[in-house]
C-alpha cells in the first residue's frame, strides 16, 4: 500500500514524538552560520540568477557528475556541450537509482524547501519540475542572495587564495547585504613546493599581492603574513588548509628550511623528505600566525586528488576524480599540535578527517591539547565530502560524543558551491535531534527537553556564534 505522504515531509528523519519536539521546537528556526563553504564571492556580489535547475544544480555539482557517469551517462549529457534541458533529463533519469544515496534525499529536500515541490524528480516528472522551478526561478528571492535569506544564513565564509583582491567582498559589505560574507584564508599552494613551476609561478602572483620580493623562506613568511593582516582586516577569522596527510617529517634546522626553499625557488626539484620538513614547518609558522591573529585553523585531510589521468585532461580538477584516502596521520599530527602547543601558539583547531576510519584517532588526539579558556578549543570537524550523509554524520556524532564533548560543538558547514545546499543544515539537524530524541525515549539520556534542546541549539548555532566571535 502506497502512503498518500510526501516523501519530504514535516517530520522526515524523524522516527520518535521526542525526536519532533528537539527539531521542531529547537533546532528548526535557528539561524545558520556556515563557516566553510566554496560559494563564489563574484556570484555573492552580482546577486546572480540562474534560468533552469540544471544552471543551478549542475553546472560545477561533481558529487552529481559522478552519480551520472555510475548511471551510465554520457559525459556529453554531464559536462558537455547538450542542452540543459537535456543535462536535467539525465539527472532525472538518475534519480530513481539513487536511493539510499545523500543525492536523492538533498535533490527532493531542496525541491521542497525552495520550489514547493514534493514530487518524486523522475523521468515522468522531469518535464513538470523544468517547468514549474524554471517559472520560479525567475522571481524575486531566487538569486543567490535571495537563496542565503530566504534559508536564514546570518554569515557565510568563503574559502580564499592570499592573492586575492578580496573586492568582491568589499562590494558585498558596502552594499548593506543582510548576511556577513567573510574571506577564509587558503593558502594550501605554498606548501606545494614539490611542484616547481607552479610554486614558484604563484609566489610570484603572492609578492606582487603583498607588495615584497620572495626570495628567501623569512620573504614567504613575510608575505604570507602581509597577505593575513590584509584579510584579517577584511573580516576574515578562519584559515583552512586542505592537505593529503601531515607529514611526520624529521627535524629541520632553519639552514636546512632555507636550503630546502632555494633550491625550489631557483626551480629544482626537492626531494619527498625535504617537501615534508617544508611543510611541516610551514604549517607551524602558519598555525602560529593564525593564533597571534585569534583565528580558527581548520585542516581538511585526506583526499587523494585527480586520480583519473583521462578525466583530469578532459575536465582538469574538481571534476569527480578524487576519492578517499589511507595515508598514515598519527604522529605527524600529534607532533604538529604539540610543536604549537609548547610554544604557546597553537590556535583553536577544528581537524577534519576524510577516512572515516580515523574519527576516533582524532577524538582522541584533540583531547590532549585542549586548554582553557576556550570551551572546545580544538574540534573534530563535522561529516564532509564523501561523509555529509547519514552514516557519515552519526560516525563524527558517536566519535565525538564518546571521546570528546559532544554539546561542545560547533555543528555543520555546507562544504558547497551550491546556493541551494542549505538544506544541508537541515538534514544534520534532523539526524542530530533523532539520535538524541531515541536515546532519551530509551533512556539512555535525561528526559529533559529544555536540557538536550538547549544543547541542540548550541549546536545548531550558539556554538558557532560564541567560537569564532561573529
């Protein structure tokens, strides 16, 4: 028997009467600060508008792009040179073979919260939702800003290169814009120093944006750090740095550091153990930089990037051809943390695990460096990439909360390019408020609805807001 109940409902997610109360009553009408996220600045700025959902849903999507090729699509249909119309329909026909996939549960969540539409988007109904969205998107509150609004976003974060202009931004904040879009420091390119032309190609674009030669490693330093009171005066609170592992390098003198940059500089290749000492030790003169600043230091890890040589030269990065990687974390690490620790600059941390196999390592590796007094000082940073969906979210949720400090924190991110992911916030508020609404009906917590929905609105929000002092 089918039920006459739309998939999107009030109450998807949620399967116990407690688990309602905690989402309705708590978490839903709180605000969202998404603290890292890849949403374009000059999109922000222009205010831009989208003709058709595939414009908006799959222009740059590679999570769909990669859903689409596994169904058998034609990458003329994905990224080539079909019709829109036609890259829909083959999303569409997608649809149906992605159940239990975070795919289907985003598309239908975001049809229904900013189309009205509770429709099932199949090949039957393809057709309707191009139309019905397409009349939609071109009203009032369907540009990228009205998307922000209309979701309650109260600040956004983008994630920035150090030669940028940051104008954009600029354009946003003078234009009285209701939500705070900050820059995010990125400056991932200057460890890449195993990749001699471009390294060196964008330490020229670096000394030309800081207004300084950078001849030396002391010259990278100081640019680097010209580059960050800039930001920093933009607003900018956060760093984020996106790396394979960190490297449980040996010991570097500075002689050696400095050897190690001019051989690179004057275009030689370094070799592996010397990119490592590099590295490391440019991660600590940035994590102390981050904390004499009072930002928040996020690592992303883990990724192996652009496997696929065809796909790479058909398309180039951010395509869809990265995966989950196994590379050893551990010692270096701990070593990282504890070089800051020692020397009284180590900055609030949120460390973000890609293999979900090392949630509980981090746990418990941030427990030995946490210090007052900030609460949380150091994070493990929630489900992202290959695991925002259910399984992924509930992992980071039951490592946390048995190793570290659950009600501590800082909640969900939207890791997107999409206006539309909001939804995204969501979908972790309903998995957050159905674990916690069971374990309270099993009594395995408190019956003690202001207590535990106290705590989902910190999670959802307070938290956020108290952490990086926005």
């Amino acid at each position: 028997m089918t039920s006459s109940r739309p998939f999107i409902h009030d109450d998807f997610l949620l399967h116990t009467p407690t688990a309602r109360k905690l989402y309705h009553e708590y978490a839903a009408g709180m605000p969202i600060i998404d603290y890292h996220c890849h949403l374009s600045p000059a999109e922000v700025a222009a205010d831009r508008r989208w003709e058709n959902l595939a414009q908006l849903w799959l222009a740059g999507d590679h999570y769909k792009w990669r859903a689409m090729r596994t169904n058998g699509i034609d990458e003329e249909c994905i990224t080539g040179s079909a019709t829109d119309r036609d890259k829909f329909r083959a999303f569409a026909a997608t649809m149906p073979y992605l159940l239990r996939n975070p795919l289907f549960d985003w598309a239908q969540l975001e049809l229904a919260r900013y189309f009205g539409i509770t429709t099932i988007l199949s090949p039957d109904t393809a057709d309707a939702i191009w139309e019905q969205s397409a009349g939609m998107l071109a009203k009032p509150g369907f540009s990228a800003r009205g998307f922000m609004e209309r979701s309650n976003v109260k600040v956004v974060c983008t994630t920035d290169d150090p030669t940028d202009t940051l104008e954009h931004h600029a354009a946003v904040r003078e234009s009285g814009f209701s939500v705070r879009m900050l820059p995010a420091w990125r400056p991932d390119k200057a460890l890449l120093i195993d990749r001699p032309e471009f390294w060196n190609g964008w330490l020229d674009k670096l000394a030309a944006a800081a207004g300084v030669s950078v001849d030396s490693y002391d010259d990278l330093l100081q640019a680097l750090e010209r580059r960050h009171a800039f930001f920093h005066a933009a607003g900018c609170r956060l760093s984020d740095y996106g790396v394979e592992t960190v490297p449980a390098a040996a010991p570097c003198t500075p002689g050696q550091l400095a050897a190690i940059f001019d051989k690179a500089r004057a275009g030689g290749k370094v070799t592996p153990g010397e990119a490592a000492q590099f590295r490391f030790e440019l991660l600590v003169a940035c994590g102390a930089m981050d904390a004499a600043a009072g930002w928040t230091w996020q690592i992303h890890y883990g990724a192996l990037r652009n496997l696929s040589t065809r796909l790479f030269k058909l398309l180039g990065p951010d395509a869809g051809g990265d995966a989950i990687g196994d590379a050893p974390i551990g010692n270096g690490l701990a070593k990282l943390l504890d070089r800051l620790d020692s020397q009284d600059a180590l900055p609030k941390t949120i460390i973000y695990p890609l293999n979900p196999r090392d949630n509980e390592l981090v746990a418990a590796m941030i427990g030995v460096f946490q210090r007052g007094p900030v609460a949380g000082k150091l994070q493990v940073g929630s489900g992202w990439w290959f695991n925002d969906q259910k399984d992924g979210m509930l992992r980071q949720l039951e490592s946390l909360s048995q190793l570290g400090m659950l009600s501590r924190f800082v909640g969900m991110l939207t890791d997107s390019r999409s206006f539309t992911s909001y939804t995204r916030h969501e979908y972790f508020r309903r998995i957050l408020c159905n674990l916690l609404g069971g374990e309270i009906e099993r009594g395995e917590l408190p019956d003690d609805l202001p207590l535990i929905g106290g705590m989902v609105q910190d999670i959802s929000y307070r938290n956020a807001v108290n952490y990086f002092q926005f």
